[in-house]
C-alpha cells in the first residue's frame, strides 16, 4: 500500500483495524475451548474451576493488546522503508 502512494496514517489504521479484527476472531473460539476445559477439569478431576466474567475480560485485553503491539512492531518497519524498495 505504501508503495501505491497511500499515506502512512492510513495503512496504521488499517494494519491496527486488522489485527483488533484477528484477536477477536481468534478470541471467540479459544473462548469457547477454554470453558469446555474448565469443565472438562471440574468432572474429572473434581477441581472447582469457573472461567469468569473478569477472567474472560482480561484474556481478551491482553490478546488484543498482543496483537496491536505485533502490529506496531511491523508498521516501523514499513514506516521506515522506502516506496521504491518495496517493488
């Protein structure tokens, strides 16, 4: 994109909007593997595990917090590179 002449601004937004759109979408499933684990472990081993509101929230900021801090890491390296190095 950087090489077709779109401006910088742009393609963070872009980059940033993808990767929230990848944690969430990755979020979802692991969400769901994840409480059938816990019950899965509270039957067998007869542990009292419950995956809570608060445990849940905070799995979720941290994944999407990887993700944009993954995405930043990139976008340097794109803001540092040249248009005309990128064909």
């Amino acid at each position: 994109m950087k090489a077709l002449g779109y401006p910088q601004r742009y393609i963070s937004g872009t980059v940033i909007m993808q990767a929230t759109a990848i944690a969430v979408m990755g979020y979802l499933p692991g969400l769901l593997v994840a409480s059938v684990g816990y019950d899965f472990t509270t039957r067998l081993a007869h542990i009292p595990m419950r995956l809570g509101v608060s445990e849940a929230a905070t799995v979720f900021v941290l994944a999407v917090g990887m993700c944009v801090a993954a995405a930043s890491t990139a976008l340097r390296k794109v803001a540092r590179a040249a248009p005309a190095d990128l064909f």
